[in-house]
C-alpha cells in the first residue's frame, strides 16, 4: 500500500468512530496492549507502550505540576537506510492521560530537531502542561536522529526523504498515525486538535495551518522560523556591523560582544528606556508601546572620541544604526527585516545572548558579500521547502473554523519580531484587510523577551493554550491574554493583540496587569 492509500486507510478509520463529550478512562491494561501496535498500511517499528504514574512533571523553570497517570507510546514510522547508508526514520513519542478531555496536541520541535522530547506540551500553556489538562500529546524527532545536544546539525540534509520529513512531511505522518491510535486506545477520535510549538516548533505550526488545514482546529506559533537563510543573513549583518568596533582577539579576529563595554551597553538600554519607557503610561523597563520607540543611537555620541565611559564614538552608534536596520543589498533592496530597538538586547542568558552580545551565530568575518549571501538564501533547498513567510492563502482553514495565534519576543536575537509582524500584515493584506484577520488570527508581542523565552525584566509567562481553546470551541476572542515575570519582583502585564498595546491607566498598582488597558498606537 502506497503511502497515499496508507494515509486515507488511517483518516477512514478515524473518522469510523466517533467523538464523544465523556472519553472513556484507560488503564495499564490497554496500555500494555499497545505495544502490539499494528495499523494498515503503516510501516510502523520500534514499538514501546509504558504505563506512567501519576506524578510531578519533569520540568524546568516552571511551579511544581502533577501530571496525570499516562500510557507512553514510542515507535519509529518507515524505518530504512538512507543513501548516505545511514539509519532514518520519523521517531514519535505519545501521550495518552487516563482521562482524556477528547483534545489532541500536536507539540513543535526545535532547532533541527532530531531528538524526541518528552510529550508534555508546555509551550506557551502558562506553565501547567496540555498534558495536566487531559490532552493526548505527541511528539517527533522529524525523521532524523542527531548526536545527544547537537540540535543544530544539519547532516540529515544529504539525505532527500529526511529533508522531506524534517521540512513538513512528518507532520502529516505523525498526525495521521497519532489519531488512530487515540481513535484505537480510546475508541473514540479526537474531538479538537491543535499544534503549538516555537522557533522551528512555531514554522511547523504555521506548516499546520498552512498545509494541512483539514488536521488542526487551532495553532500556536511563536517566534516562527519562516525564513532560516535569510534570518541568519539579519543576525550575520547585525555581527558585521559591530565588527566594524570591535576589538580583536588573540586570533586577529573581532570580537563581538566587546564592540560595546558593559557600560556602553547599559548606556544604550538607558537610551531606549528614555526614548520609549514611558510611552506606554508607566517607565518599567518594558517597551510596550514599541510602533512610538524612535530610539536614535547618535543621542548616545559625546564628543566622538573613545571615552571608556558611558558615551559611544561616533563610529559605534553609526554601527548600531546600520545593524538594526536590517541588510540591504548593494542596490538598496532590504534582505531581512531590522530588529527593534528593545529592553533586552543586551540580556546574558544561559542560552541564546542579545544582539549586543553577538546574538546566536558568534562572530563571524568582519565582511560578507550580502547580494552573494542573497542569492544562496533564494537557491537553498531545504531553506525553501521550510519557507513559511509567504504562504497567506488561509482560505480552508479559516473556512472550517481554524485560528491561528502568533507570538514573538521583541528582544529575540534569531528572527527579528518585526518579520513576525510583517507576515502578520501580509496576512491580513491578503485576507480582507486587519479586521477581517483578526476574527480568526491574532499576533502578541512581547517587549524584553528572547527567543522562545527568557528575558531579565519580561514577562515570558503566558498561557496562549487556553486562549486558543476558549477561541474554538467557545468563539471567545482573545483580545488580550496575562503575563506575568517569571521570578522577582512580581510584575503582570496584558499581551495586548497587534497592533494594540498595554498602557497603564495612572490608576493603581503599576504592577498589576488589572490597572492596564490596550489602546492602538
């Protein structure tokens, strides 16, 4: 059986049994059962089905959650070699709760995925897991296994059906084959199914949406991964830029993070805490008002001269300006979209450091040819089979009733939130205009935030789950959704939906996202 047929066999079956409002509760029995798992059709291998007891969840950085007794089900689909003679395969996790609420979550990767994290759904789900709630959850590796932490190795490339299956592919194979194992374990289909995920997870929901809008009700996508060449074009030049200041290591090489001291860069915060704090009703350290921030980074120049101190040299806010704006071709043509101006630029995470820093990609060369650069963006392969920024016809997902939520932290140094907010436009532009988006769309920005998270000052705690679930099956719109800080001092704030913001009323507790309202810009 073909792999069209195999799929349509699963979908029949699926949709042979159907939902119901009270799923009923399974056990260790049923669960050992599944390790016989056999469906039609499905080259299906490597099967394991563990009983999990009810317990806390396996998290980080998050209040102590006990998460339901679950039936764990691990299993390969189309096990083979590859022509580059190695192993590969669509490796998936799922987790199906003792008592099911009838909803299904489809939990996004990372990176390049190839590693298979548990199935818990934590993603913007304000820290209690789609798991703790009743949902099945799944998972992939996307076809591919990488070595334990590289999760940006990229050799699966070599391989077609593994860059297939690592682009989109997997995404419907492993929807078709989680239904039907709900659908068996349950005896019953699913009767919601969402995909929430960030970065590549946040592309892979847009893919959702996009290309199978027949599978999910509603999605989460945040800080999409739309456009990998060209992002890593933005952060690349943002690199270049500020090695044009930057001092040389022992190598004879830029560096950097040192093209502005700690104490430039202080002074910089201070500059766009200046310039844009307030905008907002309140100086807080957070920028909600972002479309007002015309920060300008001469105002930080003294007398042009290398001071040592708080000033910058003529020469390092030149650098700034150029670097935020985005690259350019030598004809003027913008590559990639600029990166804001926010709070959290010069953030030092554990992971991924602020654009002040270097950003994620390091140090690269002190030049690049950017019109050669945009030429390998526009042929690459894989970059355009993963290319979700220009896909806007939404027509059948909207028609059944599908919502998309998208969200972006506005200090992300990897995919600069303003391409974010761009597709969003272009979103609307190509479907009837703001108003008409927003009925079954929305955007949340989020000032200070890095990549997916993190953020000293932000408020990177949110549950967007909730929201999308009020959205579909209650038509509740989410007009704005809380935030609060992850840690001290306490601080909530509203993620107003684009193009709105949070402003404070002058009014209360400043902290206290209650005393905040969303005013357009």
């Amino acid at each position: 059986m073909n792999r069209t047929a195999a799929l349509l066999t699963l979908a029949l079956a699926c949709a042979a049994v159907p939902a119901a409002a009270q799923p009923t509760a399974r056990g260790p029995e049923e669960c050992a059962a599944l390790r016989n798992l056999d469906l039609p059709g499905v080259p299906i291998s490597e099967v394991t089905a563990e009983w999990i007891a009810a317990g806390p969840a396996p998290l980080v950085g998050v209040p102590p959650v006990t998460l339901p007794a679950y039936c764990r089900v691990q299993a390969t689909l189309n096990r083979r070699q590859g022509a580059d003679g190695q192993q590969y395969g669509i490796g998936f996790a799922l987790a199906l709760p003792v008592n099911w609420s009838g909803r299904f979550l489809f939990q996004g990767g990372g990176g390049f995925n190839g590693a298979l994290f548990p199935p818990l759904g934590t993603g913007a789900a304000g820290g209690v897991p789609a798991l703790a709630r009743g949902f099945v959850v799944a998972s992939t590796d996307a076809g591919h296994r990488s070595p334990p932490g590289a999760f940006l190795d990229t050799t699966f490339l070599r391989d077609q059906q593994a860059t297939l299956d690592f682009a989109y592919a997997s995404i419907e194979r492993v929807t078709a084959v989680a239904k039907a194992v709900i659908a068996r374990y349950y005896s019953r289909s699913a009767s919601r199914s969402y995909y929430a995920g960030c970065s590549t997870g946040g592309r892979e929901a847009m893919q959702a949406a996009q290309r199978y809008p027949m599978e999910f009700d509603g999605v989460i996508a945040g800080a999409p991964a739309m456009r990998n060449n060209y992002a890593a074009l933005g952060t690349d030049w943002v690199n270049v830029q500020l090695n044009q200041v930057a001092p040389r290591g022992a190598n004879g090489q830029p560096v950097t993070r040192d093209a502005l001291s700690s104490t430039q860069k202080e002074a910089v915060i201070e500059g766009i805490r200046n310039s844009c704090d307030a905008n907002d009703g309140v100086r807080d350290g957070l920028v909600f008002n972002a479309s007002s921030c015309k920060f300008d980074p001469k105002t930080l120049v003294c007398d042009g001269k290398a001071s040592g101190g708080s000033c910058l040299t003529t020469a390092q806010a030149a650098a700034l300006e150029r670097a935020f704006a985005g690259p350019r071709t030598g004809d003027g043509r913008q590559l990639y979209s600029p990166f804001p101006f926010d709070t959290g630029i010069a953030d030092t995470p554990k992971g991924i450091q602020g654009l002040l820093n270097g950003g994620f990609n390091g140090s690269p060369a002190s030049t690049t040819d950017i019109a050669a650069a945009a030429r390998w963006a526009d042929n690459d392969g894989p970059s355009t089979l993963t290319n979700t920024a220009n896909w806007t016809n939404m027509s059948t997902f909207v028609n059944r009733g599908g919502k998309m939520l998208l969200y972006h932290g506005m200090s992300d140094p990897t995919y600069s939130a303003l391409d974010t907010v761009d597709y969003y436009n272009r979103l609307a532009g190509a479907n009837g205009g703001a108003e008409a988006v927003q009925r079954w769309s929305r955007l949340f920005l989020i000032p200070g935030m890095g990549h997916c998270g993190g953020g000293s000052l932000t408020t990177a705690s949110f549950d967007l789950l909730t929201a999308l679930v009020n959205w579909v099956e209650q038509g509740v719109e989410p007009d704005a959704v809380i935030a609060t800080r992850i840690g001290e001092p306490r601080l909530s704030r509203p993620l107003c939906a684009y193009p709105r913001y949070a402003h404070y009323s002058g009014r209360g507790d400043p902290n206290d996202a209650a005393n905040f309202d969303c005013r357009a810009p």
